[in-house]
C-alpha cells in the first residue's frame, strides 16, 4: 500500500533492527516502527483499504503486545489511523520476529553475557569480537571464552597450542579456515599475539616387535636420520596423512615396503 506499511512490513522491520543490534551491549529496545501515513489524496481515494489495514496493524500490534501511537486524519470524518508500532522490549520482540531469528538472538545475547563476564574491555572491544565469531557454534564460542579466561591469568609464551590444558583447544582449532578465533582472542586481551610457539616437525614411532621390546618406548626424529632407525619395517600403523606420506617416501627411497592404517 503507497506511503504504508502492513504487518509484514513492519515484522520485516523489527528483524532488521534485530539482526543490526543483537550483539550491542545497551538494549536496543523500545524500537518504534514508522507506519508511514499516505497523503489526503490517498486516504480518500483508497479509504476502505486504509481502515482495513490500519485495523489489521491494531490487531496484531494488540495481539502481540506491542505498542501504538496513533494521528488523527480527516477521510470525511475525523479518523483515528496508527502513525508507530512500538515493541517496547526484547521479549515482545522476540515473538514478533519468529522462532528461528528469536533462537539466533537469545544465543547473541548470552555471547554477550559470557564475554562482559570474562573480559574487562571496553563495550566496543566486546560487541567487536562478537560479531566477529557470531558464526561459532556455541561450543567453539564457549573454548573461546575458556581461552580468553586462561590466557588472562597464565603466561602462555613459548607454549604449544597442545600444551593449553583446555579441552579442544589446540593449533588446528585456533587456525580453523574461515574462523576469526585467534584475532578475537588477541582483541579480547589486548594484544597483538599470544605468544604461542609452533608444534615442532618431529616424526614419533614406537618398535611394536617383540624382538624389540628392549629398545626405547619412543623414539623422536627432528632432523634427517640416516642411521638403522627404519631400517627392516614393513608395516606402519595409526600414522597422520602428512606424516604417513613423507614416511612412506623415506621407505621407498629404502627399499621397504608395508601396509599402512591411517587413523
């Protein structure tokens, strides 16, 4: 309807404003929605359709809880016609918008909870890092808080991502592709890195032979070996992929042959 909304205009606003402010700290609400009146010409001429629509908005406005501010206008006579819907508080809005959209905002709100509790920044800084990793599943965002928490309390320099005893939490997780989770703990903390050390390249095997079981429980290869160290295997177990490849070219290039079982 020219220069007015409808209910589906209006619910389509209150989703935006959502969408635009859940991850503000202040409260984004009361949040009034223009109506939007049409000139004279129009209400005289599409009358009916007027007092149709703005009974339909006053309806559901009711029904919902929401708020109304009206404009008296003149169609012949003086008519009442609403000028604003308000919803007045998250919880009205929340019905308003649907499940779905409601569900995503209820999980924002408590990300925004978790992060005031956890971190002492500015209002700024956390309403960032929220938007940020507002596509986290809720339990990578919660190892993310658990992180933020760890780190503010332990020097961490020089450490692995592994040697973090936090459940989950390690270098593949902090690097994840197409995640921010690294920046956003650095801003959390108000730093410029975290001063995690990289996993040193190592190769790790153990002789599962009975014939030697008196040679050490592990042994640990962090540069070229070219002794007796591989030589006469013929199958490798439980091996990573990128391990197991640069293994299997060094057997190769030995003569060896095996089976591999890749975990």
């Amino acid at each position: 309807m020219a220069g007015m909304k409808d209910i589906a205009a209006i619910t389509t606003c209150v989703k935006k404003h959502m969408r635009s402010h859940m991850y503000d700290i202040e409260p984004a609400w009361p949040f009034p929605v223009p109506v939007g009146l049409p000139d004279q010409a129009f209400l005289e001429t599409n009358a009916i359709a007027v007092h149709d629509n703005n009974n339909e908005i006053r309806q559901w406005a009711s029904k919902n809880g929401c708020e109304i501010i009206t404009k008296h206008r003149t169609i012949g006579t003086s008519v009442e016609l609403i000028s604003k819907v308000v919803v007045p508080d998250e919880s009205i809005a929340m019905r308003v918008v649907g499940r779905t959209l409601a569900a995503e905002y209820r999980e924002a709100r408590r990300r925004i909870a978790c992060l005031v509790a956890a971190c002492d920044v500015a209002p700024e800084t956390i309403e960032s890092a929220a938007r940020m990793t507002g596509h986290e599943q809720p339990d990578d965002f919660d190892l993310l808080v658990s992180a933020v928490r760890y780190f503010r309390h332990h020097d961490v320099t020089g450490m692995t991502p592994r040697q973090i005893p936090l459940t989950g939490f390690s270098g593949k997780w902090l690097n994840e592709s197409k995640t921010n989770r690294r920046k956003a703990i650095c801003r959390l903390l108000g730093v410029e890195t975290l001063g995690l050390s990289k996993r040193p390249t190592e190769l790790r095997f153990r002789y599962l032979d009975p014939v030697r079981d008196d040679a050490e429980l592990e042994r640990i290869i962090w540069c070229p070996w070219e002794g007796e160290a591989l030589s006469g295997i013929n199958m490798l177990s439980s091996l990573r992929t990128k391990t197991r490849i640069r293994l299997c070219r060094r057997l190769r290039r030995a003569s060896a042959y095996g089976v591999l079982v890749a975990l």
